[in-house]
C-alpha cells in the first residue's frame, strides 16, 4: 500500500492522569488508524499509529493540542515503520 505510513511518537508534557490515553484510543479509531499508545514510567506518553499518510498525520497533530485537561509540551517522531496489525491498543505502562 503506497499511502500507508506508520510512525512512533513521544508525547511529552501534562499527558498523564488527563485521560490522554483513551482520548488518544477514541481519536486514532475515529480516523481509521491502527497502533497502541501506552503510559512511560518518566510521564510521557508514547504511541505507534498506522494508516494512510493524511489520517496518521491529522492523528500526530491531534496529539499537540490532546484532550482539555492535558498541556503537551512536545510531540516527537521518533521513527517511521512497517505498518502494525490492525486495530488500536491502549497497553499497559513500559
């Protein structure tokens, strides 16, 4: 598939406690996307998102503003990927 991209990012600021993660689960399902997202031991919140090259970028520039009680401070791209098996996962804190 010629469209489809997958990328690994880093959320880092106010983004736990705020419901950052199911607010991440609820907008990458809304656009199609595939992945996981999970909590960081240091505060941040990390996420995989795969899918066609529009949604998954509205889905990084999503996460800079994330829910209302969040305050993000920096959205890294880490890398980009294979794509991951379909479906979205919140997993458990690395």
């Amino acid at each position: 598939m010629p469209n489809r991209t997958t990328v690994h990012v880093i959320i880092a600021g106010k983004v736990q406690g705020v419901g950052y993660r199911a607010w991440v689960e609820r907008q990458a399902t809304s656009l199609g996307i595939d992945g996981w997202v999970r909590n960081r031991r240091n505060g941040d919140v990390e996420a995989v998102f795969s899918g066609d090259k529009s949604p998954v970028d509205e889905m990084v520039s999503r996460c800079s503003r994330g829910p209302a009680m969040a305050d993000v401070s920096e959205v890294r791209v880490l890398a980009t990927g294979a794509p991951v098996p379909l479906g979205f996962s919140v997993l458990p804190t690395d």
